[in-house]
C-alpha cells in the first residue's frame, strides 16, 4: 500500500476522526480565535479568512493521521 493510501484510510477510521474533532475544537477554535479576533470584532471578515479558518481545522486532522500512522 502506498504511503498516500495508508495516510488516506487513517484519515477515514473512526478513531482519526473522533481525535481529530476533540483536538480541532480545542485547538482550531482557539487559533482561529487568537488569529482572527480583530476581524470578527470590527465586521471585516473576508472569504480568505474563512479559507484559513477551514484549513487551521484540516490541520488538526493532518497531525492526527501522520502521529497514527507512525505509532
């Protein structure tokens, strides 16, 4: 199996998923807090802090999948 594969079914297994959302609430939340207050304070958001926002959470699942798949 490669590499892609095995990193794409540790992605989808239950457990990944299960560690990857209790970590991203905690986490994600808290960065996209720390990042991106003073847009939320003065109404300026934008599509690409939205982007960003998204992709600080798909980290979460990243770090998960590669720390899983080296255990």
């Amino acid at each position: 199996m490669s590499a892609l594969n095995a990193s794409l079914v540790y992605a989808v297994c239950a457990k990944t998923v299960w560690r990857a959302l209790r970590v991203s609430v905690f986490v994600g939340t808290l960065l996209a807090v720390i990042n991106h207050y003073d847009e939320w304070v003065n109404d300026a958001g934008s599509t690409t802090s939205v982007i960003q926002i998204v992709l600080t959470y798909l980290v979460s699942t990243h770090g998960q999948v590669y720390g899983r798949r080296d255990r």
